[in-house]
C-alpha cells in the first residue's frame, strides 16, 4: 500500500456471496467482534491506496462473514472486491493489554541477550500452538535463531527503542 499512513490488515475479501452484492470475508483479526459495529472500512490492495467504503455486516459464519461492502449491489460488482483487504488505520486498532504485542510490530525489532550480545532482527513470528515462536535472523546471517515467546527467554520488549530482550536457556543456539 502506497502512501505515509501505517495501516492494520482486519480482513481479506475472498469471493462474491449470493447475486445482491454480498461478499465472504475471512477476518485477520483477534477481535472480531469489532465487525459487528463496524460502518466504514478502507478497502484497498497492496499496490494501491486504500479507499474508504461503507461496510455492514450480514452475518457470521464459522469461519467467515458474509458483509455488504460500498454499496456493490450485483453478483458483478461483488466480483469486483475479491482479494481486496478490509484496512483500519494503526491509530484505530485495539489496544491491546500491557504486555501483549502486534505480530507487526515485533518483526523487525533488534533482538539482544541479557549481556549485550546482539543476536540479529527478528524475521518472522510463528504461531503453532501453546506459544509463538520467534524467528531471528542472526546478525551474521547463518541459518535462523528459534525462540519460544515465553516469560523465561523474553525479558523485555521495547518497542519506541526497537529492541527485545532475550535469556537464551541452555541449548537454544546449539544445533
């Protein structure tokens, strides 16, 4: 997406529902809930800029929700929306607890040890199961660092300093 404004990714049209204009959205979000008093959305794609659109919620499936999006109103116009993203601005996304973080902005932070030791940025968060995994991408280069994202390795987060601190458990860089 083009342009100076940081934006959060809340949904992905992915396919006309019914012939009145109504789209399936699979939401990429932990607050869902946040659809249901939803008015307008940006709707955008990564090579544009996003455009501001009116957005009702129709009803929610087990994995999707059936929405009514600027005012598409055929199977044709709906056609039209796919693969499209639904967008809030970073400003307006949830705040989320002390200590709880968005994936976003993680990715790319400097990741340090305890003593100072700079282990490299981190590339990628995995989400498996019973905790994340951070991926980081050593400061030389070789291979990828695995840390689980536990209390006992992740001491801090500083996310204005862009910098996390880590306690590397006995093995973790062994491999």
């Amino acid at each position: 997406m083009n342009g100076s404004r940081a934006w959060v990714v809340i949904g992905e049209i992915t396919r006309p529902h019914g012939v009145r204009g109504a789209v399936k959205v699979v939401p990429h979000t932990d607050y869902p809930q946040r659809f249901d008093s939803l008015a307008e959305v940006y709707v955008g794609a990564d090579d544009s800029e996003p455009e501001l659109m009116s957005f009702s919620l129709v009803s929610k499936q087990t994995d999707q929700l059936i929405c009514r999006i600027g005012g598409a109103s055929s199977r044709d116009a709906a056609e039209k929306l796919r693969g499209k993203l639904l967008l809030v601005p970073r400003e307006e996304a949830v705040q989320l607890p002390p200590g709880h973080f968005y994936i976003f902005d993680l990715v790319g932070l400097a990741v340090y040890t305890e003593d100072g030791q700079h282990l490299g940025r981190l590339k990628e968060v995995l989400q498996p199961g019973a905790n994340d995994v951070y991926i980081v991408e050593p400061a030389d280069g070789e291979g990828e660092i695995l840390l689980p994202a536990i209390k006992d390795v992740v001491l801090d987060v500083d996310l204005l300093g862009g910098r996390m601190l880590v306690r590397l458990l006995p093995g973790m860089l062994e491999g």
